[in-house]
C-alpha cells in the first residue's frame, strides 16, 4: 500500500513469488526505516519526516516480531541480501545507509537503530 495524493494505493508486484517471510518483512522494513539525520527528510519517500518514519518502522518491528529476539536474528539475517537487491534495483536513493548494512554482514556488526 502506497500512499498518494487520492489516498492509498494498493499496488500488485507482477514479480510476486513465495519465498521466506522473512525477507518480506526485512524488505519493508528497510524501505520504511529513516535514513539520513533527522534533519533531513528520507529521499526516497517524498513528503515523509524522520520522526514520523522512526515511529512508523518502530511499530512495524513491534507488530511484525511478537516474540522475542529468535525471530528478529533470523529477519536480520536477510538485511544484506536486500540492501543488495535495493542496489541493484537503484530504486532508493539513500545509497549510504544500504552500503552500511551490506558491509556490516562482513565483521558481523550489528546495525544501529534509528
């Protein structure tokens, strides 16, 4: 669901496959997750604050992973693999922050929360 000018948008990918749930919910949230400083507005999603998107992407982890840290290990897992499909794509503009995910799976570093 996308928001818009008319309100939201359903969209319906034509490259929809069955795969981990994991991924899915990794892949929104990095494209939810605030980039950037707070001074500054994601670029990749026009209109939104870092605050609100802090709060929002929050709440999806918080809604997405009822139990604890087990599942959230496993989701983290996939955040190199779609920081490089989000490259590869160039769909997001905010380059920096999905190069820090895919160079943190080398050293094993934990990423930061916003």
């Amino acid at each position: 669901i996308l928001m818009s000018d008319r309100g939201p948008v359903i969209i319906d990918w034509f490259d929809a496959a069955a795969g981990a749930v994991e991924a899915d919910i990794v892949r929104t949230s990095v494209l939810i997750r605030p980039s950037g400083s707070p001074a500054s507005a994601p670029e990749h999603l026009p209109g939104a604050d870092y605050e609100t998107m802090r709060i929002v992407h929050a709440a999806y982890l918080e809604a997405m992973f009822d139990s604890p840290a087990t599942e959230r290990i496993e989701a983290e897992r996939w955040e190199p693999v779609i920081a490089a499909s989000r490259l590869a794509e160039g769909a997001q503009t905010g380059e920096s922050e999905l190069l820090a995910i895919w160079h943190g799976r080398a050293t094993g570093r934990e990423r930061a929360e916003p």
